[in-house]
C-alpha cells in the first residue's frame, strides 16, 4: 500500500521537473566531449573522451589556443609555447604536448595515422632510431622536443610530397603547352596554377612559423616544458624544506616568510630561461628543410611565368598575323571592288560606242585592261603597306 500511495504523487507532476535539469546541465556543460587519443612519454596509447574545460585544466591553455585545433576551423600552421603545454596545429596534425604525454585531436583522419605510428615507435624506442639532433650531440633530446622533431618530419615529408607530385606533373604539361596552346592545355595548367598558389601559401605559413621562433628566444625558452617542470617542482621542495626547519619559529614569521618564499618562486619562474641552443638546432634543420621546399616551388612558379609570357608572345604573334592577312584581304577586296565598279559601269541601260562595234577586240582589251589595272592596284596597296611597315 506504501508503494501505491507514493506512485501517483510522483508520476504526474514530479516527471516534467525532473526532465528539466539534464537538459540545463548540458547547457551549463557547453560543448560536448571529443575523442582525444592520449600518446605517453613511453609510447602507450589510449583514447580519451574530454571535454574542452578538462583540457584546458589539464594542460593549463587559454581556451583561445584550443579553437586553433578545432577540425571544423581553418587557421595557418602556427607553434604556441604555454606554460605547461606547446600547441602545435601543422597541417594534418593538431596536438597539444606537454612534458609527459601527447594529446591528439583527428588521430583516426587517415593523414594522420602515418605520423602516429611514427609517434608511437619513436616514443617506445627512442634508442633505436636516433633523431637528427641527437645524432650530431649524441644525446637524447627531452621528451617535447622529441614530438616536436616527429612533427616536424610528418610535416615536412607531406609537404614534399605534394611538392614532387605537382613538379612531376607540371613541367610536362607546361612543356606540352608550349607546343601546342589548346584549350584542354590550358584548362589542366590553369588547375596546376592554383594548386600551386596554395601549397605555396602553406609551405610559407610553416616557415614563418619557424622563423619566427628562431628570430625569439624567448618563445623559444617557453617551450622547455620538462626543465620548467623540474625547476618549479625543485623550488617548491626546497621551500617546503625551509618551512620544516623553522618549525620552532613563531607562527607569525614563519607565515611571513612561507608566503614570500612562494612569491619568489612564482616570481622567478616566469623569468626561467633556459639555454636555447638545442631547440634552436632543431628548429634551424627543418627550417632549412622547409626553405628547400618553398625554393623549388619558387622555381616552379618563375617556370610558370615564363611559360605564361611565352604563350603571350605566341599569342601576340598569331593576332599579328590575324591582322595581316585582314589587311591583305581588304587590299584584294578593294582591287575586285574597283573592278566591280568598271562592270557596273558597263552593265547599266546607256549606250556606249562600243557597243556598236562588229569585233569583240575592244570588249576583251577592255576586260584585260581592268583586270589588269585591279591587279596593279592591288600591287601598289601592298608595296604602301610594306613599306610603311603595316606588313612584314
């Protein structure tokens, strides 16, 4: 009987209110979660579904740098070193690395799963395949730099890639071009041109992007997450330490003190900067990579240029010629009109002296004698023309 009596009073008007609050928890929650996949410093794997407020608690970036990452935004390539975390958006890769693990937005786009395969084998045996820094040094670079170098490459190689693909198929049609201007010719041209104009535009937004890192040291400093990390957890366990041996002094001063040690800690962090050289020899190998790039594509585009103003001199050469053969046929067309004129003058209703003649001598000496008067006129048309430069 308990549980019959409690049933009405919940059913008809408890429902609706209790409907109401999930629905208004979704919106206080904002965007919903996204599949992250969440790489460690030993090379594991795992995917992750976080929403935006918990990455920006966890890697401790402005909710502005994570839009860079959104898949369904465009931005230029662009390297951002926070306090605990690097934003990195290159091409196909859109990731944040922090001192311990790497997050991964689009890992399951199919672009991207050749670099998270690279990732993955370079992170579990970083020995076995040196990177490009670590062979010249022969030392092991901190972890960030380690994905950040995998970045790098991943996006190196793509861009070279697109880079010959186009080289391989533009010089040819360009050539092809040359010989014979058609309108199919010019059509696939016109669409190597574009795609030109934009991997250009992309090779040149990751190498400002690089430059303008080298060209800041500061930037550059801000991006050593693992000395940074072990320098903030070094103050604060020495200031503990102190802490502890003052455990006799009053209470007073030893707040006093506690609390200016923590704001000289906090105070010295933010000036903490390291000694740039290792990441600058990383950065200044692909920045040479990348330049490499761009100049082949420079030479690609001049190439492009001098096919382009070649096919305007073909072009200007076949409207000369156009405009030649229209003043030559205007000259013809003036000769056969004055001889138009002389039968039309002999076919009107008058009577001529000739007429009345019993030979037909004079009717043929006067037809050869307009042809013939046609022709010369035609002959000194053209010699005019020639001479006054008109004609070649």
């Amino acid at each position: 009987m308990t549980s019959l009596e409690e049933t009405p009073e919940e059913s008809p008007d408890d429902q609706p209110a209790a409907a109401t609050p999930p629905r208004s928890a979704g919106r206080r929650k904002g965007t919903p979660s996204r599949p992250w996949l969440v790489v460690s410093d030993s090379g594991q794997a795992c995917f992750e579904e976080v929403g935006k407020h918990s990455i920006m608690r966890r890697t401790g970036i402005p909710a502005q740098d994570l839009r860079l990452l959104d898949p369904l935004l465009s931005y230029p390539s662009t390297i951002l070193g926070r306090e605990r975390a690097i934003v990195l958006n290159l091409e196909h890769i859109k990731a944040i690395i922090t001192a311990t693990e790497v997050l991964i937005l689009n890992s399951k786009d199919p672009m991207v799963a050749p670099f998270v395969h690279d990732l993955q084998s370079r992170l579990s045996n970083p020995s076995g395949a040196p990177h490009q820094v670590a062979e010249s040094r022969n030392k092991l670079l901190p972890f960030e730099f380690r994905v950040l170098e995998i970045c790098l490459k991943s996006t190196y190689r793509r861009l070279e890639a697109e880079t010959l693909i186009l080289e391989q198929e533009a010089y040819p049609a360009l050539d092809e071009l040359t010989s014979k201007i058609s309108t199919l010719n010019l059509e696939h041209v016109r669409h190597i041109k574009s795609r030109l104009v934009a991997i250009s535009w992309r090779v040149q937004t990751v190498r400002d992007e690089l430059e303008h890192l080298l060209d800041d040291d500061n930037d550059m400093a801000g991006m050593y997450l693992t000395k940074k990390l072990a320098y903030q957890d070094n103050g604060e366990s020495s200031s503990r330490v102190e802490v502890d041996d003052d455990a006799f002094r009053p209470e007073e001063d030893k707040y006093e003190e506690f609390r200016n040690q923590i704001e000289n800690i906090h105070r010295n962090l933010p000036t903490f900067k390291p000694q740039v050289q290792e990441l600058e020899t990383l950065l200044e190998a692909y920045f040479v990579q990348i330049d490499g790039t761009l100049n082949k594509l420079s030479r690609l585009k001049d190439y492009v240029d001098i096919t382009e103003d070649c096919i305007k001199i073909m072009q200007d050469e076949k409207q000369n010629q156009l405009l030649e053969m229209v003043i030559i046929l205007s000259f013809v067309t003036m000769a056969a009109t004055a001889g138009i004129v002389v039968v039309g003058i002999f076919g009107q209703n008058i009577h001529i002296e000739l007429f009345d003649l019993p030979t037909y001598a004079q009717f043929w000496e006067t037809t050869f004698g307009t042809i013939g008067g046609c022709v010369i006129l035609y002959i000194l048309a053209f010699g005019l023309a020639k001479k006054s430069g008109l004609l070649r």
